[in-house]
C-alpha cells in the first residue's frame, strides 16, 4: 500500500488529533473535514485530507454521508488513488465509483491487482461495466473478463494474474538474470512457480532459496516439489481452509486441465476469512449482510423475512401455552417460572450450535467424528444441565416454600437443555448433509425446539406432578 508523506499523528493547528489511540480518524476531525466541505472551501478540505494514508482517506469516506461523498470525491481526486478504492467497504465504493466518470474509474482499475480491480467493476451496471472495460488495456481487459466468468466467492475471483512462472531447465543465474531484464514483471511475489511445457505446475522455488544458490544451481534442484493446487473453481472458504491447514503464503490456481492460472497470496486470505467469518455470525442472527453502510431498504428487507419467520416458531410456543391455560391460570408461579426454563434452553442451544456452525465451517467436524461430536455434546449438556437445574430447584423451592415445584422446574431445565444440546448439533449437521448453508436457518428451528419444548415439559411436568 501506498502512503502519503507527512505523518497522520500530527495535530491540526493544535485544536485535535487526527487519529485517536485505536488508529481511527477522530470525530472531531471528521466533522472539520465535513464541515469546511459544505462550506465550499475545498482547499481546506485538501490541506486536511493530505497527511493521511490511503486506508485513512477510505475510512473518511467510510465516515462521510452517503450525500457527502460525490462532493468529497471531487475535492480530494488526488487522494482518491487505487489502493483507497481497494481498502473501502464495498458499499461506499460502489457509491463513489457511480459518481466518478467512466474513464476515470478505468483509470483507477488499470493500476490495481485483478482481484481489486474485479471487485470494482462486478457490482457496475452492465453498460457502465462494458464501457469501463473497452477504455483498458487488451491484456487487463481480457484479465478481468476472464475472472467474471468464475463464479462469485471461487478462486478464480480472487486470485492475481501477475505471477513469476519459468521453466524447469533453468539454472539460477539465467532466473535472477530474467527478473532483472524484464521490468514488466509483477515486484510483490514471495516465491516463484516452476512449469512445464504445458505450463502446469511442478514446483515452486522461495526467494531466499534463489538468492542463496550458486548461479549454476538448477533451479530443479533448487525447487520444492511438494505444493498445494488451488482449482479456479474453489470457493473461497475452502481456499481460506488450505491456506489455515498448511501454513501457506501463497499457492497456484489451476484451471481444469492443471494448466497455472493465477496465484493467492495470503493477504487476499485474511479478507476471505474475515468475510466469511462475519457473514456466518450475521447469519446466524439473520441481520443480512449487517452492513451500517448497508442500504435501509436491503437491510430491512433481509432483517424482516427473519422475523416473520420467527413470528410463526413463536406461535407453536404460544399454542403449547394456550393448551395448560386452565393450569397456569390455578398455580400463577407456572407463569412466572415458564420463562427462565425457554431462556436458559435457548442460550445452551445457542452455544452449541455456534460451536457446530463453526465446527463445520472450519471442517472441525467430518463424517468421521459426527456421532462422537454430538455424543460430546450432549455430556456438556448433562453436565451444565444438572448443575444450572439444582440451582434453578433449589431457589425456585425456598421462594415458594414448594419442594415439588422445585422438582418439576429442575427436571423440565435439564431436559430442555439436553434437548437444546442435541438440535444445536444435529440440525446443522443434517443441513450441511443436505447442501444447505446452516447458519442461514439452523437458529429458528433451534428456537422453536428450545421453546415450544420447554414450555411442554415444564407445563407437563407441573400437571403430571399434581402441583394443578
């Protein structure tokens, strides 16, 4: 990444830090920024803007209203550099690339790694998208085409084209000696790949390997044969998986013949990891993409199925209710006690199908070691179970001065929660079996299981124990 020269730290005429010690703009810099920008003094905001670096310019447009940012754009179009439309949320660039003309746009694409540059023109309208792509270079062009053919979230999105490959009958000096007279080639690589004629991957060979031999070495004798092959066609929670398990810093992608395609490096995978492991945790509560830069309409949109769908789980609870209303009605502790057996059910539930989803998520849990994983859980669940249904009787005994009330809420806690164990592991496992995403849906069935069941058996336990 690029930076500008002067150093964020400073103050600005003494009056407040630009950064405060989390490294983030301060508000009162922002709200400088954005006040001198509608009063129209555009070189003030420039003066302002200059001293930050390129992931600090994306973060004032981050913090920038949305109404803001065409106008900030225009003031500071010198800051505006590739690597700050790389490091913006997707949202606020795809607000400042609407407003920036085409050519510009091009302009900007053409200097950044396929995978960024890929990233900015897939969520373009298709018009806008064409007439971005006939301004570049054939070979960029071609590039990025390329990579829109791969399906969304695979290898082939987010893999780099530029690449170091030579061929196996080289020695070290005639290596060193390319790399030299080519300036073309790419300046950010950690380790160089090996071909053959067919250009299919043989091996790979690290700098410090290269720059350690004898110039006579060959480089077959130099490279390590062992590597990882990515498909193009992966997705890249897989990718992120392979480069977790075999401590990788960058890897090949092949097409479907083998033939090298293109390369992942491992700061592409710290973004995959990070996306996927926030999209798994919004899912899980079903709040969308949960982006605060999210459009409202979207978000209310993914926010409000989920709800509706809860609204009918919640309804089965309410009719199970309804069926001991005679009961709850005679012994008015029933009514009082009902919620804590749900809540307390519905939280073991919770934690043990966020163990599962990321279980999965990680390949954790395999066929292999399914029944051993929810056999596993289910002891947890004894365990905490019995621990929180003593305490749960033992006070629910003393405050009413009812020994059988305290028995039923105790026994009606430890099932539930037995019960909440159980489905917080199966269900996922049995989506996942299925081709289904679990964290999409896994926590309304498991709430209405946690709910609706214990409310059964609390109310259940209470008539079969003569305490109505």
């Amino acid at each position: 990444m690029s930076s500008n020269a002067a150093d964020p730290d400073i103050t600005e005429a003494g009056r407040y830090d630009i950064l405060d010690e989390d490294g983030n703009l301060t508000r009162d810099f922002v709200d400088h920024v954005l006040s001198q920008l509608n009063a129209g003094d555009g070189q003030a905001v420039h003066d302002l803007v200059v001293p930050l670096r390129d992931e600090d310019v994306a973060d004032l447009f981050e913090a920038t209203p949305s109404e803001d940012r065409d106008a900030l754009a225009r003031v500071i179009e010198e800051q505006l550099t590739p690597d700050v439309l790389a490091e913006m949320n997707d949202y606020v660039r795809e607000d400042i690339v609407d407003a920036l003309p085409n050519a510009q746009v091009a302009e900007l694409t053409s200097q950044l790694d396929t995978d960024d540059a890929v990233a900015i023109i897939e969520d373009m309208e298709e018009p806008e998208q064409e007439d971005v792509l006939a301004r570049l270079a054939p070979e960029d062009r071609v590039a990025i085409q390329e990579a829109l053919t791969y399906p969304e979230e695979s290898a082939g999105r987010i893999m780099q084209r530029d690449l170091i490959a030579v061929p196996q009958h080289l020695d070290v000096g005639q290596v060193i000696d390319y790399l030299r007279d080519h300036q073309e080639l790419t300046t950010e690589f950690w380790e160089i790949f090996v071909v053959d004629p067919a250009y299919k991957p043989v091996g790979t060979m690290m700098l410090s390997k290269l720059l350690r031999s004898a110039r006579a070495t060959t480089v077959r004798e130099v490279m390590q044969e062992e590597q990882t092959l990515i498909p193009v066609d992966m997705d890249q929670e897989e990718v992120a998986l392979r480069f977790q398990k075999y401590a990788l810093i960058s890897a090949a992608v092949v097409d479907e013949h083998g033939r090298l395609v293109g390369m992942i490096t491992a700061d592409d995978v710290v973004h995959v990891v990070q996306e996927e492991a926030d999209e798994d945790i919004l899912r899980l509560s079903g709040a969308g993409e949960g982006n605060i830069n999210e459009p409202l309409r979207d978000s209310y949109s993914s926010r409000v199925r989920w709800l509706i769908a809860n609204l009918g789980t919640a309804l089965v609870a309410s009719f199970i209710i309804a069926q001991f209303g005679t009961a709850i009605e005679t012994f008015v502790a029933l009514a009082v006690l009902m919620p804590i057996v749900a809540s307390i059910g519905g939280n073991a539930g919770t934690q043990t199908l966020a163990v599962t989803v990321r279980a999965i998520a990680t390949d954790q849990l395999t066929q292999s070691n399914t029944a051993r994983t929810i056999w596993r859980e289910i002891s947890v669940a004894m365990l905490t179970g019995m621990t929180v249904a003593i305490l749960a009787g033992i006070g629910a005994w003393l405050f009413y001065a009812n020994p059988m009330l305290g028995g039923v809420i105790a026994g009606a806690i430890l099932f539930n929660i037995l019960i909440a164990a159980s489905s917080g592991v199966i269900i996922p496992v049995i989506l996942d079996r299925l081709g289904q995403d679990p964290a999409v849906s896994s926590s309304i069935f498991v709430t209405m299981i946690t709910d609706s069941m214990g409310f059964l058996i609390f109310l259940g336990l209470a008539v079969a124990s003569g305490l109505v």
